[in-house]
C-alpha cells in the first residue's frame, strides 16, 4: 500500500533557511526527502535532526534532479510536494495541504501561492509570477527540462490552493543574492541560445503560470539589451513594484534590470564564440 506524502526538497549550503523550512512542514508528513548537491555547512546535520532521509547525488541542473526524485516516489508515494530550501508555509496552507490530501482521490495537481521577499523585506507588488505547481499526484507530473526558470508540467486537472501561502524566506544578503543570479544568467543565456525559447505549456483556463509563460515569450522577440529598459519600466510602473518603497525599487532594479540585463549580457558571449 502507498504512503500519503512524500515532501521533496533541493538542497546545497542551504543551512541559512532550512531549518525554517523544515519546522514548517514536519507536522505534514514524516516522509520528508533532503536531496542534497553535496553541501560542506551545517545542512545535513540540520536536516537530520528532523529525521529526513538524505540522498546526496550530483547536481547537473534543477529538472534532472527534480525528475530523478519524482520517479523514484512514484512507486511509493501517493502524494509528492516539492519545495525549495527557502520555502516555508503558514499554518493556512498546512491545514489546506493537510485536508486536501485526504479527501480527493483523483489525479490532480494544485497550483500555491508564494510570497516574495527581498532583502528582508516583504514584497507586496513583486511583479511576478506567485503562482507554482507544488503538489501533485504521483505518476501525474514532471519538471520541464530547462537549465533556468522550469516548471512542473501536468497531465491532470489543476486547481488552485487559495487559503495559505508559500514564504520567501530567502536570507540572502545582496553579495551572495548576486552571486546565485550570476549562476542563473549563464543558465538562462544557455538555454536562449540552444533554442530552448519558453513553450506555453499550461492551460490558459486554469493556469495563472500561461500569462507570465506568455510575456517571457514576447520578451525574447524584442532586441537585446532594449528589453531590458522595457522590462524594467513593465515591472517598476505597470506592475506596481513603486507602491513597495524604496525595497520595491531596489528589487525591480536588481531582479528585472541587472539580472536581465546580465542574461543578455552572457547570451552574446556565447553568440560571439
């Protein structure tokens, strides 16, 4: 017979949050899986104190390892809830997760939503997308195969989970913010120019994921570097992100300029080789 809930989280030098984390969801399900790149601080010996069962395998990129971990719970698991090392959840969401899990049996997938944070500070205006696929049913769901910014895709009927959120608790200082930004622009810029162009694969009915599916679409056809102003102003004045203050305009200058304009920065690096 399959057990309930497997919960699944990605983890390298992740011992700033993961605790958080972990004291979060521990009233959920006993089945909490750590799949660890290798990390040298203290996250395993936290992750043990909360009885996880740890697998350390080779990080190639997030949809390898997500995939990887998806196919070996299928078997055994009825449930799979995949989070982030900087996720928490409130005690609304953990009540819904808790209910939902025990009264439906069919195959479907439920979309939570996640508020943002930025130095700290919380972002009420983030301009991006709060809404990502965490919970499914097993056999039901994979990770699209991209090196930055992948999703998981669904064969079964998806819904929302509107009581609760998902928490940013991200507490990165803006050097070591930067520094993982770094990583994602190579990986972005890679996937830009071996074509991997972003495909709307969600359901335009059900799915809040296929209008930022469809803006990111439409941004790569614009020139380079140009896009990069246009985004920033999108983001700053039609997205709202001024009405958050002076943190509003730190993360619209930093997420959606400096990181965009890195990207394209790396996409002609690589074009020029």
């Amino acid at each position: 017979m399959k057990k309930k809930l497997a919960i699944v989280i990605l983890t390298y030098n992740s011992e700033k949050n993961i605790q958080k984390t972990l004291n979060s969801i521990k009233s959920i399900s006993k089945n909490i899986f750590i799949i660890d790149s290798y990390s040298d601080d203290k996250t395993l010996k936290i992750s043990k104190k909360f009885n996880c069962k740890i697998i350390q395998r080779k990080f190639i990129n997030y949809s390898n390892q997500r995939n990887w971990i998806i196919n070996r719970l299928n078997k055994d698991f009825e449930w799979q809830l995949h989070l982030d090392a900087d996720e928490s959840l409130d005690i609304n969401l953990i009540k819904s997760i808790k209910k939902t899990i025990s009264n439906i049996n069919k195959k479907r997938s439920f979309l939570i939503k996640r508020k943002y944070y930025f130095l700290g500070k919380k972002l009420n205006y983030p301009g991006l997308n709060e809404w990502h696929l965490r919970l499914f049913k097993s056999k039901s769901t994979t990770c699209e195969n991209r090196s930055y910014d992948q999703h998981f895709i669904t064969k079964s009927k998806t819904y929302k989970i509107n009581s609760g959120y998902m928490h940013d608790n991200d507490k990165l200082n803006l050097k070591l913010w930067k520094d993982k930004h770094r990583r994602w622009a190579k990986m972005e810029a890679y996937d830009i120019k071996n074509k991997k162009l972003y495909k709307n694969k969600f359901k335009k009915k059900f799915d809040p994921r296929y209008y930022s599916r469809d803006l990111k679409r439409l941004y790569y056809h614009l020139p380079k570097y140009l896009r990069v102003f246009c985004y920033f102003i999108y983001r700053y004045f039609f997205k709202l992100g001024f009405i958050d203050g002076k943190i509003g305009f730190l993360f619209c200058f930093y997420q959606a300029f400096w990181f965009r304009l890195l990207v394209d920065y790396e996409i002609s690096k690589l074009e020029n080789e």
